[in-house]
C-alpha cells in the first residue's frame, strides 16, 4: 500500500496535481488499506499520504498562498476522515465474520449431536415430502425394515409400505396406527407409526415418521387375551358344573334312601336304583 500511494502520487504530479484525474486513488487505497489492517493500518497509510500529498502540492507551480493550505488541509482532512471511517467499516466486518463463524461452527455441531442423536435411537424415523418420496431414513429404520439404506432413500413410500400413504394424506396433527410390513426375508410385522407433519409456513412441506417393531408386543397381547378367555371358560365351566352338582347331589341323597326303603322290594326296582345312583 506505501508503494501504491508512492506509484499513486507519480501518476498525480504527472497527469497535474491539482486537476489529475487520479486524486480517488488515494482513498481508494486507504480503504483498502482499512480493509486488510483495520483502523491503525488505515492511519498509517492516511499518514503516509498526507505528505505525500503535500509534498507535491508545496512543490507543484499550480497553488501558492492561501489556496495552498486550503487545498493541502481540505485533503488531508479527507485522507483521514476516509481512514476513520475504512477502519471502523472493516472493525464492524471483521466482528460479524467472527459471529458468524462461532454462528456457523454453532450450527454444524448442532447438525453433527443432531445426526448422532438420530442414528442412535432405537427408534425407526423417516421424513418423506407432500407426494409421499423418502427423504431420509435412520439406521434403525433400516434395520426394523430389514433393508439398506440405498434401497430406501429417494424411492416412494408406497414401494417400501404399501397402503401406508393413504394413512399419511391430509394429516395435519399427529396420528398414530398400526401397520401390517412383510419384510423382503418374509417376516410379518406389526409396526407402529406415528406421523407428524412438517410445517412449511402456512402449507405442509412433507412428513416425518417414526416408527417400532410391536410384533412381539402384539402377539404376547393376543395370548394374553385368549388366556383371559380360557380362563373366563373355565370360570363359566366351573360355575355350571357347580350349578349341576348341587342338585345332583340332592337327587342321589334321595334315591340312596329310597334304595334303603325297598330293600324287600323287588330284585328289578333295586337294579333301577342302582342304575339312578349311577
């Protein structure tokens, strides 16, 4: 920059000092100066300039007297004033290009624990847009689907999970359901879905899904429930067979009596006691 103003003040003192038509190449320098050293480089370089400037003004013919040191302060006073101003500018540039580095280096390590976060859970999630195409797909869901993760990114939802779009459509709060997956070894699952939509102002911009393997869950809920059967059977069962003893009991009292009261009787009314007893 000193051997700009120097290159600068040649072109000046050779094109006319005071009419040359490169007198903004000064600034242009200072604040350029101001640009890479900030306010102190930027008061050096005005500095430097100055007198610079006033060397070729004292020994240029075209000012003497008064018009002189009007010219040389009016000058120098916007060499400086430029320097002012150039210094704070970059100050002001170089504190927002540190915000917005700490701002950047703030987001990334927010995307890196948001993306660890994601491809730890155990839970399945997915984000699909509007027309139902997959976006992204966590680890988990890869493994719950039983698939890669190339076979699932930028193909439909309908082709991974057939009939699960249509439970998806105008869904503008979350919604939670069952759905029936037969994965490509041929296992049947029961997964559980919960979709949420993602707001995109006033529209929605897509989906997100999340989603777990009840499969076992499911089945040991339908066991218990025919258990709960079995047993209500068997209380029933029970119940009845209580309802049928008790007048049977009373029936076989009796004919034990009545047995006892035809012992002279004859020899086939004992066998038809017999055969009531039983």
């Amino acid at each position: 920059f000193v051997f700009e103003s120097i290159f600068i003040s040649y072109l000046i003192h050779y094109t006319g000092n005071t009419q040359s038509i490169f007198l903004f190449l000064y600034l242009v320098n200072i604040i350029l100066c101001g640009f890479v050293f900030q306010k102190r480089g930027a008061y050096f370089l005005a500095l430097w300039t100055s007198i610079l400037f006033s060397l070729l003004m004292i020994l240029g013919p075209e000012l003497k007297g008064q018009n002189l040191y009007y010219s040389m302060g009016l000058n120098n006073l916007a060499f400086f004033a430029v320097a002012t101003l150039s210094g704070l500018l970059s100050e002001q540039l170089n504190f927002m290009g540190t915000t917005i580095q700490k701002q950047g280096r703030d987001i990334r390590t927010l995307r890196d624990l948001n993306t660890l976060i994601i491809e730890n859970v155990t839970t399945g999630l997915m984000t699909i847009d509007v027309k139902g195409r997959i976006l992204s797909a966590n680890r988990a869901a890869v493994e719950i689907l039983d698939t890669s993760q190339s076979a699932l990114e930028n193909r439909m939802i309908e082709e991974i999970l057939p009939g699960l779009l249509s439970k998806t459509a105008d869904a503008e709060t979350s919604r939670r359901f069952d759905h029936q997956y037969e994965s490509p070894s041929g296992d049947k699952l029961v997964l559980e879905f919960i979709i949420s939509p993602l707001p995109d102002g006033s529209a929605i911009a897509g989906y997100i899904l999340t989603f777990q393997d009840l499969t076992k869950i499911r089945r040991m809920e339908f066991q218990m429930r025919q258990s709960e059967k079995m047993a209500a059977i068997g209380q029933l069962a029970a119940g009845i067979a209580h309802e049928i003893r008790n007048p049977l009991a009373s029936i076989s009292g009796s004919i034990q009596l009545l047995g006892a009261s035809f012992s002279g009787r004859m020899e086939e009314e004992q066998r038809l006691m017999t055969i009531i007893l039983k």
